[in-house]
C-alpha cells in the first residue's frame, strides 16, 4: 500500500506558499498570457514549485518548534518519507542544537540507513609518541557493515584502518555513542560526543599493552585522538 504524502501526515502544514513565489507568480502569468500550452505548463511548474517551497518551509519550522515532542514526532515522520532532501534536511536539524532525544534518533536513523561510515583521525600539531604511533595504526580509519538493534541501541560492525583492523561492538548513548575496537596490543573506545549539523565529533581512547607501549613502539600505554565524521 503506497504511503501517502508527508504534506497529508502532519497535522499542522499549511498551504501558505513564500511570499516571493506568491509575488512572482501572478507577473509571469500576466506576461506570458496564458496562450499557449507550453505556457500553461509553465504555470503548473510555479504552481509545484509553490506547493514543495510551502512543504520545505513548514517542515523546517517544525522541525525547529518550541516543543520537542513536536521536533521528535516530525522527524519521524519524515523518515517514513522517501524524499532525500527532506530526510537529509531533518538529519541535519536532528544534529543540530541541543536536544539530546532527537540526537539519539537521528543517529539511530543514520545507522539504520548508512553502510559505512569514515572517520577522520586527527593527529595534533605536537603529538606525543603514543598519539604518533597511534595515529600511524589508526588512520584511515572506516566503520563498515554498520547494524544497530533498534530495541536495545546495541552497535555491531566491522572497523578497517591503515593498520588495524576487526569487528566492533558498543551501544548509543543519549546523544552519543561508545563503541569499542580490538586490535592487537591495542584496546579502543570510540566515543563520539558532539553533533554540529553535518560533522559528528569525539574521540578514540585507547589503551596500549604488551611490547606495543614500549619505548621502541608507541613509548607509552594510553593515547587519544580527536576525530570528525563527515556526512556531507
């Protein structure tokens, strides 16, 4: 059964269209005369392009209501929606600000949805030796077959770096993750803590064992590295 609109499903959309378009409208049809067939198809264009600049509108403004029972319920009602610039605008609003619920579903929704992720190490300008030695393991580094259980917000997947590389697991936090990484001598938490729009932003944490924090290697048993993920 097809789903119907979104325009339909939220109580509160209206049909008031930009205050530009509804200005522009009425001069094009005063200057083309509305003769021609072409003409009239042109008129249907202007009449669309009010109706989904109207939809756009309203949604943003829902998405950034006062309430945020009302954020939350727009925004999942959009992601049943099949309209990429509507469901990249409500991630992008869902990231945006400081309400940790509609955090916590948008990064649930991003990991139903992607298959991947890249996350961007940062080394400092002055590492240390572990956050040298750290950054040489981990760069590159690439989350991949990601799945999350929406009823428990478990985490699962796989992790590929420049020299690492396994299975992780960990959970969402409210308006976060911890995930955790193994990899040979080294025992990472990837925990990301801010959301700024389109950049996600944490850090890996991770503790160095064996012959791996000697001073011949990374010189130290602990490391950590600020990192960003992109989604634009």
């Amino acid at each position: 059964m097809p789903t119907k609109p979104l325009a339909t499903r939220l109580p509160r959309l209206s049909s008031l269209a930009p205050q530009a378009l509804a200005l522009a409208l009425p001069l094009v049809l005063a200057l083309t005369g509305g003769v021609a067939p072409a003409l009239a198809f042109d008129q249907n264009r202007f009449e669309a392009a009010q109706e989904r600049a109207a939809l756009l509108d309203q949604v943003r403004n829902l998405l950034a209501d006062e309430s945020a029972s009302v954020r939350l319920a727009v925004f999942e009602e959009v992601m049943k929606d099949d309209d990429p610039v509507l469901r990249s605008m409500a991630l992008e609003a869902a990231f945006s600000g400081d309400d940790e619920r509609l955090h916590t579903a948008g990064l649930r929704q991003l990991l139903k949805e992607r298959d991947f992720l890249a996350v961007e190490l940062i080394e400092p300008m002055d590492p240390s030796q572990p956050q040298a030695y750290t950054y040489n393991i981990w760069r590159e580094l690439m989350l991949t077959d990601l799945s999350i259980d929406t009823d428990t917000d478990q985490v699962s997947g796989k992790f590929n770096s420049a020299n690492s590389g396994g299975r992780f697991t960990g959970q969402l936090t409210r308006g976060g993750w911890r995930l955790q990484l193994k990899s040979g001598h080294y025992h990472c938490h990837l925990t990301l803590t801010e959301l700024g729009g389109v950049d996600l932003m944490g850090s890996l944490n991770c503790a160095i064992t064996a012959r791996t924090a000697g001073d011949d290697y990374a010189g130290g048993n602990r490391a950590a590295l600020p990192f960003r993920i992109r989604l634009s």
